[in-house]
C-alpha cells in the first residue's frame, strides 16, 4: 500500500478556476512560457539602476561608487508583472521562474558566493504567507555551485516605503538595516545583494554600505527590475 502524502501548499484560489497563463503572450500553461522567456533573455541589455544608462559590463563608469549591477528588465514589462503576482497574488511558481531568468542572465562568479536578500518587512511577510525575495534566492542558488543563501542583512525597523518620496526613503533606509549577529563577514566571499525592484536605490544603498562597513570587500548586486519612475 502506497503512502499518502499531504499537499501543505496554498493554492492561489484563481488557480484552482483556471490554470496558469503566460503573463507575455497569454498562452495556457505557466506564468512564462519558454518562448517568453528565451525573448526576454536575448533582448536582455543590462541597464544602470541608479542612471539608467546602459551598463553591459555591470561596471558603471558613472555610478562607480557602486558595485557591480545586472538587472533584468523594466518594471512595466513581463518581468515587473511577474513579481506584481508574486507579492500580490501569491503566484508561488514564479519565485522559481523569477530566479531562472536570474540565472540566466548573470554571468559567471568564481569562488563561494553568498546571497544576501534584502529583507521584506514582517507586515508584508504576513500577509503573503511567506518572503518572497528569500524565496526566488533559494532557487537562484540551488542552479549554482557553491553558493549559499544568508540573511546577513536584518531589518533594524520596519517601515513601509511604497508611496514615500526619495528623500523620504533615503532617510528609512539609513535606519533600516542592521547586519545580522550570528553571521560573519569574510573577505574571501562574494556577497551577491539581491532585492526584487529599484525604485530610488535607497534600500540598496543602504544595505551596501552596511555590508562593506562590516568587511565584505566582494560584492555585487542583482535587480529583477527597475522602476522609471520615481515615487
């Protein structure tokens, strides 16, 4: 006699009415399709965060007080629909996918590398039942060697920034992050800093100078998508 399993994953209700649809081309049977997503990895063009101008090293001549940044694409675009039913619809699957354009899109890092997500705050953890940016980090770092996911960063408070001008989020990020005690910094390690859109910069900004002030000298960021427009 087999075993029976119990299924302790929650649904998104829609999907029990109907399946998943591309969020591109609408076509029945996941989030994104492979031709969606083969479209959006080779019309991919790194572009600067905080500039935006176009970065294809990750090197920004004109941001170099910053590390490394690759992105994936604008928030107005698949992608940015992609984390909008992730946070929002509780669509669980496109944490998987969500890494996989990551994964496809990042080059090559030597050596041990450790994800350090940006931490959601509680309220929002809460109300979706799980974090969504540590989620998307666990299935980055199982389709590479040697790395690892830490929550280095911890959140010192917690403070909602959606709707909160820039010079209002820069003074919330300066207070926001605090490293994590029971983790130690070391020199030999990438940290890849990881959060899901960039609105101002603020959050990573923050979360930057905290981890090179504890020691980290190897860093390097990775945005899902970049917000034009600044609230």
């Amino acid at each position: 006699m087999g075993f029976i399993v119990k299924n302790t994953t929650i649904l998104n209700p829609i999907d029990l009415i109907a399946p998943h649809t591309c969020r591109g081309c609408g076509i029945i049977g996941s989030p994104l399709c492979h031709c969606c997503k083969n479209n959006i990895i080779l019309e991919h063009q790194n572009i600067c965060p905080n500039c935006k101008s176009e970065n294809p090293t990750g090197i920004c001549p004109k941001c170099s007080y910053l590390p490394p940044i690759y992105t994936i694409a604008d928030r107005d675009t698949t992608t940015g629909v992609l984390i909008h039913d992730l946070k929002y619809s509780s669509a669980r699957a496109v944490a998987k996918i969500l890494a996989g354009l990551a994964d496809d899109i990042l080059p090559n890092i030597l050596g041990e590398t450790t994800i350090v997500p940006l931490p959601t705050i509680s309220q929002h953890i809460r109300e979706r039942g799980f974090d969504h940016t540590m989620q998307i980090a666990k299935y980055l770092a199982k389709r590479r060697q040697n790395w690892i996911v830490r929550p280095i960063i911890e959140r010192a408070h917690d403070t909602v920034q959606v709707g909160a001008s820039e010079s209002a989020r820069l003074a919330q990020a300066k207070k926001a992050y605090k490293i994590n005690p029971k983790y130690q910094i070391h020199k030999s390690t990438t940290y890849l800093l990881f959060d899901d859109v960039w609105t101002t910069g603020a959050s990573m900004k923050s979360a930057h100078k905290i981890l090179t002030t504890a020691g980290a000298n190897k860093i390097v960021m990775l945005i899902l998508a970049i917000s034009r427009i600044k609230n």
